[in-house]
C-alpha cells in the first residue's frame, strides 16, 4: 500500500454533495484554501439525474425546491432562467379496489383533520412521547368514532399513508410527532430539466472562485475516508482516504463532515464507517443512535404510450383496507381501545422469495407525462418495499406495479404495457448513503443530535474544528437540499470567524 | 310611565341567547336563583331559524358547529339524536367571468401559500401591525410574483376574498393578522335540521332545571335593558328596563351581560343602548372603541328547480378583477411598490339609487340542494353588500343575483328561473344585534377588551359583580356559537365560586 502525504490546507471537506460544494465556494471566496474528498467516482451526492430512453431527466435523488416562500436557492434558479421549474401541486387522485375514489367520499377533510388531531395530542404530550402514524390515525378514529362514516372509517387510514411518502418510512415506525410538526412553507417546485443542473451550476461556482476548470485538482473523487485523527503535536486534524492501493492523508486546521447522518451511525469495520481518532465523545455517538435514516425510493417508469389520466399531478394507490382494524373500528370493539395490535412498531417485512404485490403498499405516482409529454409516470415507495425495490430486476419490479398500474387505469392487467425502460433509486444499498435522507421513526429524539453537531466542541481539542454540514444537521428544511446549501453557508461563516479571530 | 319594582335575585342575565340561557341553566343546577331579561320577542339571539316554503329550515344566524375536533356542543348533539348534520367540505367549485375554473389553474395551492406567507409576515411584526387582506395579497403577489403564472396574478386577488366570507367583512377592511392565525380545528358540521333546534334543547334543560315549563316565569321578553346602575347603599345592581309602557327594575348580586359587543359599542341614545352608572371605566370603554363588528349576511333562494351543479357543497362566484391592480401586478409596475391605492382601507360604497351588480363581489353559496334535495342555494355575503341586501325586497335582491346565478349555471339570465321564495338575515339593521358577530377589521386590538371583559373588577364596587358572556367574549372560538356556550358555563362558574366564597 503506498501513502502519500497531501499535505496542509485550512479546510478539508467531506463529500461532495450540495453542502460540501457550498461550503468550499465560501470558503474560497474568502480565500481559505480547502479541498473536497469524495468517496464516489461522481460528485453531487444524493443530487443525480440519470437520462431515461426518451432524454427526460430523472431525479434519482432529490426532486423538488421545497418551501418555496423560504428556499433562497429557488429564486436564485427561478431568476438564473437555467433551470425548468413545474408546481405539481394539481390534482391530486386517490385509488382505492374499486378505482379512483371520488371526492364526494370527503376523505381529504378527515387527513386534514388527522394532522390537527395530532398537533393538539402533541401539544399535551412531553417531547418524549410519540406514537407511530398508523397508531394515531386508529387512536383519532376511536375517539371521533361518531364524526366519521363507515366509509371514512374504513378508507381514511390508508389514505393517511400518504404521509408514509413525505420520509419514505412506512406508518408502522413513522412519527406521529412528525406528521404533527408539518411546517410546509410554500409549494414546492419541481425540477424539469434534472437536480444535477442545479449541482453543476454550483459547481461552476466553485471553479469560477478557484480560478481552474480543472476540478480534479480540489475535488478529490474515489477518495474513501476511512479515519479521521487529531495529531496534537502538529495541532492539525489528519484525514486518511484510500483511494485504490494508495492511501492518503490531508492535513488541515478545519474539517467540514458532510456525510449523510446514516453513514456517520455505522459501526467500526462497516464498508463507508470512518474511526475517529480519538473517538468521538460519548454524548455525541449516544445522540446520533436516536435519530434515524429513511428510506424514500423511486421507480421511474417509461411507457410506449399513457394509460393513465393525463390530468392529474399525482395519483396514490391506497394499501389494501386492513380488514381487522376496519371492523375493530366499525363495531368500535374493546381490542382497538388497547392497541394490541399496534405495539410492534417495526417494519413489516417483505418474505424471502415472494414478490410483494404492490396492491398491499400505499404507492404515490407522480405524472411526468403532464409536464414532460412523455408517457413516464415515477412511484415512490417507502420501508420495506423501497429495498426491495432497489435490488430488484426490471422484470420483477415492473411485476410488483403492474397490479398497480391495473388500479390507476382502470384497465386488466393485461392491457397494462410493457415499460420500456424501468429506472431505480439505490440509496438503501448505497455505502455512502444507506438510505435516501434523514427521518422520523417513532421514537427518534432529533434535538440532542442538532445540539451535538451544531455545537461540536467536545471533539478533538475543544475548539470547534470538526464542522458537520449536510440536509441532516439543521432544523429548518431539515431533509432537503436547499437546507444542505444552507448548512454549507452556515459552517463555511463559522470557520471564517474562527480563522479571523486566530489571526487577531 | 309604570313603574315596577321586580325584586332581587342572586343573577340578572341581560339576554336570551344561548350564552344567557346556558348560564342560567348552570346557575339554575347550583341553586341561585336568577331571570334573563330579553330585548326581542323571541329567545335565542343569533341563533335564529325560519322555514322555508318547501318546509326546509333558514338558518339566519349560526348554521355550523365549527371547531369539530374541539366543541364539546357537538358530540353532545351528535348523541342526543335531536340534531341532523352534514359535513359540508366536499367539492368547491370557482367561478370568474368565464364560468367554473379548471383544478389545472392552479389557485387554491396558492391561497394556502398566502396564508403561510401571511403568517411569516406577522411572525416578524409586532402585534398592533397589521395590513388588510386585500394589502396583504398584493404585497405577496408583488413579492413572489416570479413564482406565478400571469393567470394566477390575475384571479388569485379576486379567489382570496373568499375569506371575506370567514367574517363577513370586505377585503378593504379585513385583517391580514386575522387570517393568518386561522385556527380552525377540524372540519365544521351544519346543521340541516334547524339550529333553534339546538337551542329549544337548552332551553328545555334550563326548564327541567327549573322545574316548569311556563318560560315566561324567568325568561322576560321584550325587556329593552336601557340602564344598569349601581345601588351603594342596598349593595345591589338596579338593571333598569322598558316594556310597553312599564318601567321595571330588577336588583341583584350579580349581572351577566351577554348583548352583542356590536351594543355595548352604542352612543347614549341609540336605540338598545345601556346606561352605566357609574360609568364603564374609561380603559373598557377604550378598548371597546378597537373591536369590531361585521357583516356577514345569508340570502335563501329557494327555486322551482335546481340550475346548478349538485355535486358541490360550495360554489365561490369570484368578484371582478380589477384591471388596473392586475395591469400594475403583471408588469410588476412601481406603483404596486407603493401600495398608494391600497390606503383607503375602508369598505367601498354602494352608491345610492343604485342596484349592486352581484358579479362586483365575491358572493360564497353553500348549495343546499345536495343534502336537502330541495331546490335551495344560500349565499353569503360581506360588507357592503350585506347591509344592502338586508334592507332590499325579494326582487331587487333577485335582480343583484342573478348575474351571479347565470355564471355558477353557465346560463343566460333569462334561463334563471323565478325564486320561489328569497330569505334574508336582517342582523345588521337589528338594533339588538346591529350586525352578524364579533370581526376582525384591520387596526383591531381585541386582547386589551378581552383583558376587560375577562377581568371586570373596575365596574361598580370592584367585586366583579358585573359578568360579560357571549360570542365575543373569548378567544377560543370566538364568533362560534359552542364559544358563546363555553363562555356561558365560564361565567355561572365564576358566579357559584363568588357566591360559595360570600358565604363563608
């Protein structure tokens, strides 16, 4: 194995996602020498569009500018006229066994009713206590039992997991905490012309700051870190990436960590985990066991022709109907009081050798056909069926949707066609992701985390040198990229105060 | 002039609303003995039903049980058996000058966006800030008009005055703060069966309470209360009354005032108006003079068939746009910066000898025709266009309309029929009601006269003998009828407590 020395800089940043990149054109703008390693062969992180057979793009990360009355990126690309924005925030169709489910049903009125159910629950519960989704949609219709129909009774709770897609946890492990902190600002707009255009525009930032075209020369790819140690002799922060046979050190005074959360929780040995040298503090490792990693995937599908009603922005096929708790609910039987059936709180899983039928997970279709033109229509699913999904062949995923498919058009299976191209999201399999973004299982406590990375000065020698940046370390936007640009923002401000203050 | 001395009770309750009779029912259960004192012919205040020719019930005043999640009248009622509902938040139907508005446009997304933004905006200013809503939409077009499309600039105006309907007053006038801190919990349930059905109910405990059903033996009609005084020397408060041409005077320990906040607003002199003597405190009277009252008034049509579509709950016929804000909007014009013709902030006329064109104003129909399957519509109107239909006969009423009909019916005017009958509130030329209930006109404080009316202890001999119940009296569903009941068991609360502790 051959070492080489990289040698000093003021900064050394980890990952080359949105944050990192952000972080080093601050940086760089302020003349603070830094360099980006990269684990990938690519840079941009969860950021990545791939091109479907027809030349549309596909977001097989992010997807949307969120928040849209507070995202500062969005006016930004809105004005920068390079990127094509779509509010699909249309019409919105919801599919139950005997199709599309109409809105007379008055099903909406009762999600949204769920939502405040849940904030004033929560407004009388300690930080501590939370309940799963599915749990708290079964404890609001036992206690508004008299304000629903045996319809809404029925058909509400699968509804309800719709929410299952803001995270891509399934309602038996997700929050009922999170649901209730809903804090949507704005719409949120789509990208047309692929999330990569918005990375490589701040990329183009990045080398325009640096005065090179040549990005090789401060974004190091391929490079695996696997230890990151504190020499106090040198009083330098020390990095070791390995990077084919050759393993490397880059020595700086700062690091910016912008690992996703997940592959900063994995344990020493596991492919993509990093030592710490000496370790991180106690309080530190405890906090980050109690947040959690989700797992939102996507299923691009490219059709010869449409099927589907070209009309709607979005399409949700409801989980089949649980057929004990609908008639727990609708006899308001003694067993539904107790929840029994409600304490498993985990994932159910997928069987070994059995293809799931897609007909028993809530899916949520989104119609690129409508802005596009193109006969695509994109799933996401959320635990388990994401890593299901995610490993599987074409054949086999096109199998698990065609029942699906059969529901949303109205049509057999067998006139459902033949994709012409099938296109996955690999987070959950991805080393250097292991999941799509940061979540909320029942259970998580996310605030001693955030008070962790936000105030990292029980590392190394105490004054603050290891920085964490990324869509996981921050409140506001917490999960979307515009929060990760934010947090480079954030920490590249910081290190410029520390270094100012150490020229004083 | 007569003059009747009618004795002392422990509690004089000055109206018959169902404020007054839920504390005299309360009262009543603890043994105090108390008599409600009635300005009108009839009990109930604003909850007030007449029948319709098809022998449908009018609701003129309250129809909803809002707050679903949080009104403990509803359940009870729900129980009782006594009372039919209908969950009236299925389809919404929007109507502009070229008939029903497609989902595709867009608008309702963007009606939730300014109310986000609404509340952002007050988050950041202190509380006596405050812009109207027709300000309120123009700053946020003008902001985050890069985020719209041309045809949004234009109607969404004209969408957001549905608020309007919220209160009853217009745009000009209404409060951006007041929307921003909508907060409805859950859904609201009408009542199909007439609301002076609830009310007969309570009346009925309170005559169980009493232990007779000759009403008129504790609840006294036709009492115009035009005095309330102080008595140092017997320790009484004098509650001073016209009837006919008698004079009564009624003496007890304690008063529970529940007339409208619209009548405790009156000069000495106008007709319904209450002498105090002493005077109110100056700091009541004050923070009295910064509530308000609003207008929201209903018309019944009641046609020989239906015209409109019966698969709406609700139908928006959107006001005009108005050419010169959208021109200055759409090419983002300097003097939409300025806000100069946003400053009136006050309700644009009618002009006199003029009949409104309906199609000037945003008008809400609740299209009773679907649970009813009778020929029905009702309208909701604001200010101005209240008070003047409230004065109008049946067919100037048709004639205001009637543009409107052939818009939500994509007719010609001559294809409307004739209206079998047209039914209107009459709240805002009602001396004792002098509008529909308590508002929220920009500039409003109404925490300073909540302070006051929660804490009356500067009335009379500072002992809080002097009790304010009603709608407007409390924050938590304020306007909503279950408040006015809620405050009612307040009040006889407070008095039994005051009461218990005098004898000790």
């Amino acid at each position: 194995m051959t070492f080489i020395d990289r040698g000093v800089s003021d900064v050394v940043v980890i990952g080359a996602g949105i944050a990192g990149v952000k972080t080093a054109i601050e940086l760089t703008k302020s003349g603070i020498s830094n360099v980006i390693l990269e684990a990938r062969d690519r840079c941009g992180g969860r950021l990545y569009t791939e091109k479907l057979k027809s030349g549309v793009d596909a977001d097989l990360g992010a997807s949307w500018f969120h928040d849209c009355l507070d995202n500062p990126m969005l006016k930004k690309y809105f004005e920068s006229g390079k990127i094509k924005f779509n509010f699909d925030d249309g019409r919105f169709s919801y599919f139950n066994e005997n199709g599309l489910i109409d809105d007379n049903e008055k099903l909406k009125p009762i999600a949204n009713e769920i939502k405040l159910y849940l904030a004033s629950l929560y407004d009388k519960l300690t930080p501590n206590e939370d309940i799963s989704v599915k749990e708290a949609v079964y404890r609001y219709i036992k206690e508004k039992r008299y304000l629903l129909t045996d319809y809404q009774v029925k058909y509400i709770p699968q509804l309800i997991r719709y929410f299952e897609m803001w995270i891509g946890s399934s309602w038996e492990i997700l929050s009922g905490r999170s649901i209730s902190a809903d804090a949507h600002k704005g719409r949120d707009a789509m990208v047309l012309n692929g999330y990569q255009t918005v990375f490589n525009c701040e990329l183009q930032e990045l080398k325009d700051a640096k005065g090179k075209d040549n990005i090789s020369a401060f974004i190091k790819l391929k490079r695996i870190v696997y230890k990151i140690s504190w020499n106090e002799k040198s009083q330098l922060i020390e990095v070791y990436s390995k990077y084919a046979n050759i393993t490397e050190v880059y020595k700086s005074k700062y690091i910016v960590v912008t690992v996703p959360l997940s592959v900063l929780k994995l344990s020493s040995g596991e492919e993509g985990s990093i030592e710490w040298v000496p370790p991180l503090p106690a309080s530190f490792t405890n906090s980050i066991s109690n947040v959690s990693f989700s797992n939102l995937g996507k299923v691009f599908f490219e059709f010869p022709k449409c099927f589907w009603n070209l009309e709607d922005d979005r399409l949700l096929s409801m989980a089949k109907v649980e057929e004990e708790y609908y008639e727990a609910c609708r006899y308001d039987k003694e067993d539904l009081c107790t929840y029994k059936f409600l304490k498993c709180r985990q994932d159910v899983p997928i069987r070994e050798n059995e293809v799931p039928n897609g007909l028993d997970y809530t899916v949520l279709f989104m119609n690129l056909a409508k802005p596009t033109q193109k006969p695509i229509i994109l799933a996401l699913t959320s635990s388990p069926l994401t890593q299901y999904i995610e490993q599987a062949s074409s054949n086999i995923i096109f199998e698990v949707f065609k029942p699906v498919f059969a529901r949303i058009a109205g049509l057999p299976e067998s006139s459902i066609p033949q994709p012409i191209e099938v296109k996955t999201s690999k987070w959950s399999n991805d080393p250097f992701a292991r999941g799509s973004y940061t979540g909320v299982t029942i259970g998580d406590s996310y605030e001693p985390f955030l008070e962790e990375v936000l105030n990292p000065n029980k590392i190394f020698d105490g004054r603050g040198r290891v920085r964490f940046a990324g869509e996981g370390t921050i409140d506001d936007g917490n999960g979307c990229a515009h929060a990760a640009w934010n947090t480079g923002l954030r920490e590249a401000e910081i290190i410029k105060r520390m270094i100012n203050r150490a020229k004083l």
